[in-house]
C-alpha cells in the first residue's frame, strides 16, 4: 500500500537513506523538507507489517518498503530521492511508487519532470528509463565513491501533449 508521508516516517526514510546512499538525508533535514508546501512524498508499506512500529534499519523490522520524496512547482516536479529497502528490491516497489507519483502528477497537471541518478546506478537507470526518462545534461564528477569520482546525469521526463 502506498500512502503520503507522515512526520512519523521520518526516522524510518532517514535510517533507510543511511543505508542506501553516501551522502543522506538525515532526519532534521527530512522534517524540513515535509514542511516545505512544494514537498510531495510518498511510503510504500510492507503489507506484512504494522506502521509505523519500528524504526529499525534491519529490513525485517521495518515496516517501510520504499519512498519517493519530491518537490512539484506548477507543472514541474523534481525526484530528490528514491528509496527501496534492501531486502525488498526487485520486486516492483520502485516502480509502484514511481506510477503513484505519475498518478499524483496527472491530477496536478504535471508536464515536466527532472532528477539526478549516477551513472554507474544501473538499477535506479532502469526503473527512470522503464518510465521514459532521457539524459539531457551530466555533472562532471558529482559523485565520489573513494578515489573516484562519477558524472551525474541529469534525466528529464515530458509530458507528450505539453510538448508537441
Ligand atoms: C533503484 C531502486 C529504487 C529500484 O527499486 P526496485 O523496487 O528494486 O525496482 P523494481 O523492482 O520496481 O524494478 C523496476 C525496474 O528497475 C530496473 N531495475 C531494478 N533493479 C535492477 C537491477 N538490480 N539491475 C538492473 N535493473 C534493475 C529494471 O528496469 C526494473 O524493471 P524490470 O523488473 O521489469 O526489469 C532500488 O534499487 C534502490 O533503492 N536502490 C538504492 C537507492 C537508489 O539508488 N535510488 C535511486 C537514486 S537516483
């Protein structure tokens, strides 16, 4: 099941961006962000768990599948993050969230939008290609993994009709 988030998720998204990702989202910083009127975000639940219960980061704890947090501006949104928990990957959460997302933008009349992936990420890759996604531009050397560093590229979604 997927659902808005609540300030009560935040300890949970912010333990699952830690594990995910070197650089993350920390819990005062996800508050703020709910706060912000341009903020939409969304959790998928784990149908075999009670929420929100624990904020454990072991998967099997964690009531939490997924999320998707994003800002949306008039008619252009921008993904800030995509999250599954490790133990649930491969399993058609991202893509659920993603098509939450799209059907949350329709109703808002979205026509356009824009995210970050790095690209050596070819799992996240995937699942924005899958939803037509293209690269318009890339940040030379964005991401650093130790000594290396990883261009970010700069992916953009359009509204077929509002571009023709
Ligand atoms: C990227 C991520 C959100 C995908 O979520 P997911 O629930 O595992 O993805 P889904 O099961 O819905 O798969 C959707 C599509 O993504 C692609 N994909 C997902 N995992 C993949 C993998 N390991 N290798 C290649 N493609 C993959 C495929 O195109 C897949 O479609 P298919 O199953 O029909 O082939 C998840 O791997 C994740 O949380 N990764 C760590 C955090 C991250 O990198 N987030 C994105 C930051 S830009």
């Amino acid at each position: 099941m997927i659902r808005r988030i609540a300030p009560a998720d935040c300890d949970s998204i912010a333990a699952l961006e830690a594990r995910l990702f070197a650089t993350a989202l920390d819990q005062l910083r996800l508050m703020a962000l709910q706060n912000n009127p341009v903020f939409c975000g969304f959790v998928d639940l784990r149908p075999d768990h009670d929420q929100p219960q624990s904020t454990s980061t072991d998967d099997l704890h964690s009531y939490l599948g997924g999320y998707l947090l994003a800002t949306i501006i008039d008619d252009e949104a921008e993904i800030l993050s995509v999250g599954v928990a490790p133990g649930q990957q491969r399993r058609g959460v991202g893509k659920r969230l993603l098509q939450h997302f799209f059907d949350h933008g329709a109703s808002r009349n979205m026509a356009i939008i824009t995210l970050e992936v790095a690209e050596d990420n070819l799992p996240a890759l995937g699942l924005y290609r899958h939803f037509g996604f293209a690269e318009f531009g890339r940040r030379k050397g964005y991401y650093k993994r130790g000594n290396q560093k990883i261009d970010a590229i700069m992916m953009k979604w359009c509204r077929a009709e509002a571009f023709p």
